[in-house]
C-alpha cells in the first residue's frame, strides 16, 4: 500500500478525532464554574448601651428642702444574651419653720445587676443581684440574690413586655434585727416607644417569704423620657418610685413614694 494511500485512509479518522477533541474542549471552556456556598453575615457586635441622670430640688420660704437624685445604667443585649446593670440614689434634707436644725428626708442608694441567658427568642433564663440601703426606713442592707426564668410576650422594635418568676434568698439588717430567708419572686417589665424621641417604661415585682407570706415587699416604677437634642444624648427624665414593705421596722411606715424629674445623658 503506497503512502498516498494510507494518508487518504486515516485522514477521515483524523479529522473525527480532531473534531472531538474540539467540541470537547469547547464543552470544558463552557462549563460554569462550581457555585460557591454563600458566607453567612457576621453577627452584630454587642454594644453597650447607657445613661446617667441627675435631679435636684430645691425649696426655700416658710420650709426649706433639698433633694438630690442621681442614676445610671448600662446593657448589652445580643442574640444569644443580655446583661443589665443599674444603680440609684437620694439625698435630701429638710428644715420646718422655726426650726434651726435640719432633718435627713432620704438618704438611700440601690443597685441591681441581671444576666439573662436567652434560649429562644422569647424564653430565657436568669440570675439576679440586688441591694439596698435606706437610712431613712431604718434598713441598714437588703441583699437579694435570686434566679429563675422568663418570657417576653411582647418583643418588637417599639414594645416589649416580659414576666419573671422564680426562687431567692435574702438577707436584711432592719432596725436591730438581722434576719435571711427564702424568697420568691414575681416581677414583669414593659416598654414602650411612643414616637422617634419619646417613651414609656414600667416595672413592677412581689418578692414574699416562702414561709410567711405576710413578710414581702413590692416594688414599682412608672416613668416617661423625652429627648432634648436631636443626636439623642440628652433627654428630660420623670419616673415614681414607689417601694412596700408589709413589715417594716418597728415605728416606720409601709410605703416610701418618690416622684424625680432628672436631666439624663446617654452614651
């Protein structure tokens, strides 16, 4: 067989394997490639967020009083957790009519601090630090440690209302007596936004003695906030405290009200 011809033999064989490897390397360019799973958004950093307040009166003529109010707080909330902490105090004096000496009308500081571990959106986990001193109610402390669970039944941008409930355990100095037992708690909190520069918060809690339920105290606040600038920092504060104590010492009332209006700066 000459050369010519076996040329003329394979050239159609050629020219097939010259197109495959054509479209084949045609299919390969063509191909997209592999979809690459998409990253997940970092989570938001925690941020804390604050204020502090402070209120003064000041009165003069037939009486003259002084009161000084002062508080701070700051949180940090996230997906997965928040933590609370806050404290305040009183100071006043007051002179009758007549009179040369003065009298302390409050003189009093409080502080809390509150971890809650959330495990949903809605349902948490909680444990929970406070005392108090109030010269003026003869309570020398009042430390309250306590833990329990909790759910938001309402949580938005613009509202949020949760219930609290669960065991603790106290310890007090009142008058002369020093006494610590088992406590239960029952306590619920509520805000609300009612426009871009104001709002509205509520608390309110029932702690009794396990064993003698006629042995509890009840605390409550209600108050308003309105901002004074538009970058939000300072803002106009007006909030009742009010505090019960079904057995006080011996000689002192039940209930201590007190209506402050304070300058608050934010941060």
């Amino acid at each position: 067989m000459t050369m010519r011809i076996r040329i003329q033999l394979f050239t159609p064989f050629l020219l097939l394997a010259i197109g495959a490897l054509s479209v084949h390397a045609q299919t390969q360019t063509n191909t997209p490639p592999a979809a690459v799973p998409p990253v997940a958004p970092p989570k938001p950093k925690a941020v804390w967020k604050g204020s502090a307040a402070l209120g003064l009166t000041v009165t003069s003529g037939n009486s003259e009083n002084t009161l000084g109010t002062a508080s701070a707080g700051t949180d940090r909330k996230t997906d997965d957790n928040e933590l609370m902490l806050g404290a305040d105090g009183a100071y006043g004096r007051s002179k009758a009519p007549g009179q040369t000496t003065t009298t302390t009308t409050a003189n009093s500081v409080h502080g809390v601090t509150q971890y809650n571990q959330l495990f949903t959106d809605r349902f948490y986990g909680y444990g929970r630090v406070e005392g108090r001193h109030d010269e003026v109610a003869n309570l020398s402390y009042r430390v309250s440690l306590g833990a329990g669970a909790g759910y938001y039944f309402i949580k938005n941008t613009n509202t949020d209302l949760c219930g609290e409930v669960g065991p603790g355990y106290v310890f007090q100095k009142q008058g002369d007596d020093t006494t610590s037992y088992n406590s239960l708690r029952v306590g619920e909190k509520f805000h609300q936004a009612l426009s871009e520069h104001a709002r509205l918060w509520q608390t309110a809690e029932w702690s009794p003695q396990v064993d003698q339920f006629n042995n509890y105290v009840i605390n409550g606040e209600l108050g308003i906030e309105a901002d004074l600038t538009k970058d939000k920092k300072l803002a106009l504060r007006s909030y009742v405290t009010d505090s019960f104590n079904n057995e006080p010492a011996p000689g002192y009332k039940k209930n201590d009200l007190t209506w402050v209006t304070a300058i608050a700066y934010k941060f």
